[in-house]
C-alpha cells in the first residue's frame, strides 16, 4: 500500500467516525430542538370576517399516500368528530400537481388547505394561497417534508396530523423567492409547481431553503426509487457520489453592500435552517423574521474537509459557534432582504429540495408574511381507521 493509498484510507476511517458521532450527537439535537420561538406572534383570529369558514379542503398526491382511499376515510372521521362539515377532496395529477386544485378550493370558500404530499404538492398549494387569507394546513407524505419539520409537525402519517390539519391555530410565514436568470432545465424536467419546462425570468417560491452549488446538485443526483425506499438518507447518499465535485464561484451581493466574489461548494437562502435528521444549518434563520439568512460553504482537504464541515453544522445544533483557525471547512452567514448572484458557469439551483435546472444568476428576495399555515394545538396519536370496503 502506497502512503497516498494509506492517508485515504484513514481519512476515510476518519470521516466514517465523523459521521457516526454526529448521528449521535444529531439524536441529541433533535430530542431537545425548540419549537419556531415567535410563532404565535401573529395568529389569526376566528372572528376577523376576512378569513373564510367553509369545509376544509385536502389537496392529495395520489402516489405518495400509500392508501388514499384509507387516508380520505381518516379526513372524513376527523372532520366528523370536530364537528366540521365534511372535507372537499381534490387530488394531484402530472398535469396539475396541486396549484390548481388549491385555487378551486379557495374559490369554493375552503376555511383551510390541506397540502397533503411532497414538498413539491406544498409549494404547489401555498403558491395558490398567498395573498389570501386561507391558511395552509400539511399532511406531509414525502421524503423531506421540509416545512413540517421546521413547523414541528410530526412526521407519522397518524390522525394528529390531520386533527392539527383541521382545527390547529394559524400563523403567518414568510416566503422566499428566486428569480433565475438564463435557466434551462435539466434533462427536459418540468417544474413540479407549474407543470411546465422552466423558463427564464419566473420566480420560484420556497418556503424552506433554496439553494446553488453542491446542495442542488445532490438534489439532482437522489433517485426517486432510491428515496421511495430509504426516505430523506437517499440524498445522504446521492451527496457522497458529489463530494469531489467542482466548486461554484460567484459574485453575490446583499442588499446595497458591495458585491464579493466567492469560490465555495454551496450558497443557500433560508426561511428557515432545519433539514432532516435534526440537522441545524441555519441557526438564526427564522421563518416569521421578515429576514433571509444566506450561508457559503466550503470545503477543502477532500474528506477531511467534509467530516470538518459535518463536524461544525453538528456543533451549531448543540450551540456550538466557534471558527477553528486552519480549518478545512467554513461557513459564513450573511442576512438580508435581496440577494443578487452572477454565477461563473451554469450551476443547479433548487428550490425546497426540488430541482429547477440550470441558471448563471439569481435575484432572492423575501416576501414578510406571505403565507398563513397551521400548526399544533391539539394531539391525537390513534391510528388511522381501515379503508372502507368496496
């Protein structure tokens, strides 16, 4: 074995180690993670006449319930016990992934929308909400279930979800925007939100985290079957096929500060900072803050570089903030209302874990209190009743 041979092969023990103590420590984070702390800050009350009080309203992807007609019988039991009126259904299809479908329920006076899916069915609804009342419940189904998560939603598929999905309390949250510049899709992909190839100059909402670089193209490389079968660690492993990758370089400019370039692996926005696993990446970044917290990471020293970085994203969950000088990774944070980006080459870009192509620029922006959602209140943890017979 040569000695090159030798330090990758101990770089990789290292790494391996790396990752095993941060899912310990990751176990940790999540057992103690605090709820969106200002969240209850703009509730919407039953009685402002502007808020709508017809039936709730599901919108449901159909190929990420398992059993829809056994969903649709839980929903209808739910709504029967909280003494609602019964429950309007619309379900997804290729053509129509959910925008649609959401606007005919607010059309027909829905007190709530239930996006009931992906994180690309709740992109969908919530972009036929803004700037409406009705507030958006979830019943997430999908591999990320990004916003759940950061709304501390649990993610079980059991009737607390829908209970919440019904009778919860409403929040407003901001939204995120992304206007690419010189997009073109990636291998004929439609946009998941809009049914239709990207095209230049449409804005792309995200309620989470958008992002550029290594994180999109992670996004890009997850297969569908894979994810069906092993949840959010499919990217786990679609980003380790990515880790030697080339890296972005930009010019990035906030607000009226002066312009920086930048050479680094990723640059994300956020609404808000928490991915799956418990995973903290963002620890400032709140989703009612009127705010949009941007974050560079970069990495060097190939694997080492990767634990190291690993290693500080785990600290930040723990509270744990400090640069080491020489370190083989960085990640720094910059807040503001607009972001503008020039990228050399053209690089993925995704929005929420969906994938919108490629892109050579950027304008972010962030709309303060764009959306109203539903969250906690009451807790019911009883299964799901037995579909209906035939």
């Amino acid at each position: 074995m040569t000695w090159e041979q030798a330090v990758s092969v101990v770089a990789l023990v290292l790494a391996l180690v790396a990752v095993v103590v941060g899912l310990v420590l990751l176990r940790r984070i999540s057992e103690r993670n605090q709820r969106v702390p200002s969240l209850g800050a703009g509730t919407v009350e039953a009685a402002d006449p502007t808020v709508p009080t017809g039936p709730p309203a599901f919108v449901v992807n159909p190929i990420k319930a398992s059993d829809p007609r056994r969903l649709r019988a839980a929903v209808e039991q739910v709504c029967a016990e909280a003494g609602l009126p019964e429950p309007l259904w619309y379900e997804t299809t290729v053509a129509d992934p959910g925008l649609g479908q959401a606007r005919d329920a607010v059309a027909a006076g829905a007190s709530v929308v239930v996006a009931a899916g992906g994180d690309g069915t709740v992109r969908a609804v919530a972009k036929a909400l803004i700037g409406t009342t009705t507030p958006m419940g979830l019943l997430p189904l999908g591999t990320g279930n990004l916003l759940a998560r950061n709304l501390d939603l649990p993610i079980d598929g059991t009737r607390s979800l829908i209970r919440t999905a019904v009778t919860g309390t409403d929040h407003p949250i901001d939204i995120g925007w992304v206007r690419p510049e010189r997009l073109r899709p990636t291998d004929g992909e439609v946009d998941p939100v809009d049914g239709a190839a990207p095209v230049d100059e449409d804005e792309h909402l995200f309620l989470v985290m958008a992002g550029v670089g290594f994180d999109a193209a992670m996004v890009a490389g997850a297969d569908d079957q894979l994810k069906a079968r092993m949840g959010w660690f499919a990217y786990f492993l679609a980003g380790a096929r990515h880790l030697h990758g080339r890296k972005v370089r930009l010019r990035m400019t906030v607000d009226e500060a002066p312009g920086q370039q930048l050479r680094l692996r990723s640059l994300l926005f956020a609404n808000c900072g928490r991915l799956p696993g418990g995973i903290v990446l963002l620890p400032d970044a709140e989703i009612n803050d009127g705010w949009l917290d941007i974050a560079a990471l970069d990495t060097r020293g190939g694997l080492f570089g990767w634990a190291s970085l690993f290693g500080q994203v785990v600290g930040q969950g723990l509270g744990i903030r400090r640069q080491l000088p020489n370190s083989p990774s960085t990640i720094e944070f910059w807040r503001g209302k607009q972001v503008r980006v020039l990228i050399e080459e053209p690089a993925h870009v995704q929005v929420d874990g969906d994938l919108i192509g490629e892109a050579i620029g950027l304008r972010v922006r962030v709309e303060p209190a764009g959306l109203y959602v539903r969250t906690n209140d009451a807790a019911d943890s009883r299964p799901l009743p037995p579909a209906p017979s035939s």
